[in-house]
C-alpha cells in the first residue's frame, strides 16, 4: 500500500508531466534540502520556504482554494518548512492555518507571521491594544501555543510593537522575532534597528536584479548574528519577464539549476547571511520547482558574477 507521500508523489508525477520535465521532477525530489541555522538559536531551517502574498493571496480569496491545499502538502512532503504570511495577505494567514489543521501539518510548519497594526504612517501612533488583538487572531489562525517568528511589518512602530513581541518571546509564545522591510528609502531604518535592537530576523527584498541588500544589510545580519528570510526573490513577475521564453543557459547545471525559477533563487540562497527564501506560488508543481534551488550545489563567486552579468545583459522587463 503506497503511503500518504508516495501517493502525493505519483499523483504529482502524472499531474506535473507537462509543466516540469520528469528528470527535473526526479532529481528535485531524490535530494535533501539543504538547511541553515537560525543564528540567535542554532535551529536548521531548509533553505527554501514558501511566501504568500501575489499569487497565493489571489486564490486564498477565491472560492477554490484546492490549489493551495496541495501547496501547502508538498511544502511539507518534499522537506520544506517555512511558511511566510502576514494579516495583511488578505485571507492568506486564515486559510492557510485552516488548511494545516485539515491536514494535520500545523506542527510541521515554521509558521513566519507578522503585525503591522498601525504606525504605517509616519509618526503615527500604534495602538497596543489593537496590534495585541491582531496577534492573538494570528494565534487562532495558525492554531498554535507558540507561533515561530512574528515581525512587525514594513518597520511599523517598531518600539511599541517589537516591545509586544518581545514580551510574547519573554512568555514562551513566540519563538523568535524580527522586522521586515522591501522599500529602500527605509533600509536606513532597517539598519538602525538591526543595529540596536535584539532581534532574531529581517526579512527583506532580494533578487539577482535587486542586490543593495548586498552592501549593508547581509553583512550586518551576519555580523550581529540575525537570520534573514528572503522577500520577492523573483520580483514578483519582473525576473520572468525579463527572461522570457529564453533558453537557460548550460552552465547552470554546473550548480543544479534545471530551471530559470532555480537560477534565480539559488543566486540569492548562495550569499551565507540568508537563512531562507520564500518565493510566493499558488501552485505545487512551481513550489516543487522552487523546493528543487534548496537542493545540490549551490553557485559559488564566481559563478554568481557570471549569473548577474547575464541577468543584467537582458534587457529590463
Ligand atoms: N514587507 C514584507 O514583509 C514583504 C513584502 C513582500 C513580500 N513578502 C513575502 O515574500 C514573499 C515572496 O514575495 P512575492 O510574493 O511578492 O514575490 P515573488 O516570490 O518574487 O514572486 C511570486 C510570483 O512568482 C510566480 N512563481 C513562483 N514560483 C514560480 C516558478 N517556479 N515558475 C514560474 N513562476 C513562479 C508566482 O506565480 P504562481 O502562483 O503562478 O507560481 C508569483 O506570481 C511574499 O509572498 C511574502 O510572504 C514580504
């Protein structure tokens, strides 16, 4: 009798003939995936996890939400972990924890939420009361005592709300906290709290077509011991865009990339301050494409020059 992952696997294989090519099917699902530790704590995390914003928020609120069933299954039956959601993602957070409990993979899960209750604007005050209540319904969400990592979105009050976090830390009921940012006239904030503030995590932007992160940020995560989850690997739509219908180069397999999807994430899970990418699909054949960058070699200097220098000989999308 095949098991539960068997079948998963079978049904996948017939299902995904079309959309990924059997031996890149197979190699994706024959390797671990590679894992690094979170600094503050030394916990191995697999380096590919899985975002939920664009596409996945998208069908979160459509009335189908089967896709996202089987998204979130693979995630964790080809070794993945780390699940990126926000309140902010529209349904993503309460379908997604709905999902998990249905299939009883809510434990499995490195459940990455966050707060962003006020302060959005400058100077505004964030209400405690209100980013509290936001918390607790992320509780009910996810389903869980201890909920793995809570940021405070898009820096928003950052004392009032890392200060709530923190004591959630305090209490046993988060694991680890952080902030996260993806606009660039705030990295000069995002450096000023990793700077001063105790923090687990950042999460932040990172694409091969978007590399600032690379002057400051990653080392300094690296250097005050903070973990990072990469946003937007893909930029959304811009890096297929950009590359089209082309073909992906040979050399790429000098690093086990079969995909452009694995070209891209595997430039960014190669820098040594990423602790995990988390691309965004609605779909499971293009997770276990993504899950397939966390697997075999990944590219070193100066195979990453050449990547960049191909990326950027494309004209922008
Ligand atoms: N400030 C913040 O805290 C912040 C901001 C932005 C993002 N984030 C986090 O980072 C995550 C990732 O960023 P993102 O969702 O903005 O963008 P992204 O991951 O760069 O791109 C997602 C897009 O790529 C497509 N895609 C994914 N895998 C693919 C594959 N293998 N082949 C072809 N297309 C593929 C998806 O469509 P399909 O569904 O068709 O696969 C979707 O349209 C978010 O979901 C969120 O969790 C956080």
């Amino acid at each position: 009798m095949p098991s539960r992952r068997d079948c998963l696997k079978l049904t996948l294989g017939a299902g995904l003939s079309l959309a990924l090519p059997s031996a890149a099917l197979l190699a994706a699902t024959r390797q671990p995936l590679l894992t690094r530790a979170i600094p503050s704590s030394g916990q191995q995390l697999p380096l590919i996890g899985l975002g939920s914003s664009a596409t996945f928020s998208q069908v979160a609120r459509s009335e189908d939400i089967s896709a996202l069933r089987e998204v979130l299954r693979t995630l964790i039956d080809q070794g993945g972990k780390v699940f990126d959601t926000a309140p902010s993602y529209g349904a993503s957070e309460e379908v997604a924890g709905r999902i998990a409990t249905e299939l009883g993979i809510t434990d499995e899960i490195f459940w990455a939420t966050k707060v962003n209750v006020a302060g959005r604007e400058p100077n505004a005050q964030a209400d405690p009361a209100a980013a509290r209540a936001q918390i607790e319904t992320s509780f009910e969400r996810i389903g869980k005592p201890v909920v793995d990592l809570i940021q405070v979105h898009n820096l928003g009050d950052v004392p009032t709300q890392l200060g709530i976090l923190r004591g959630l830390k305090e209490a046993g009921r988060v694991r680890y906290v952080g902030v996260t940012s993806t606009s660039k006239p705030a990295y000069p904030r995002l450096i000023e709290v990793m700077q001063n503030e105790p923090i687990d995590f950042i999460g932040v932007d990172y694409a091969i077509d978007n590399r600032d992160v690379e002057e400051t940020i990653l080392p300094l995560a690296a250097e005050r011991g903070i973990g990072v989850l990469v946003y937007v690997p893909f930029g959304r739509t811009r890096l297929w865009n950009r590359v089209g219908d082309r073909a992906l180069p040979e050399w790429a397999a000098e690093f086990d990339a079969t995909t452009w999807g694995q070209f891209f994430l595997k430039y960014v899970a190669a820098h040594p301050a990423v602790t995990c990418v988390t691309p965004a699909t609605s779909r499971a054949s293009n997770l276990i494409d993504n899950l397939g960058a966390g697997r075999g070699r990944l590219p070193d200097a100066a195979q990453r020059q050449r990547m960049i220098e191909l990326v950027e000989s494309l004209p922008a999308a």
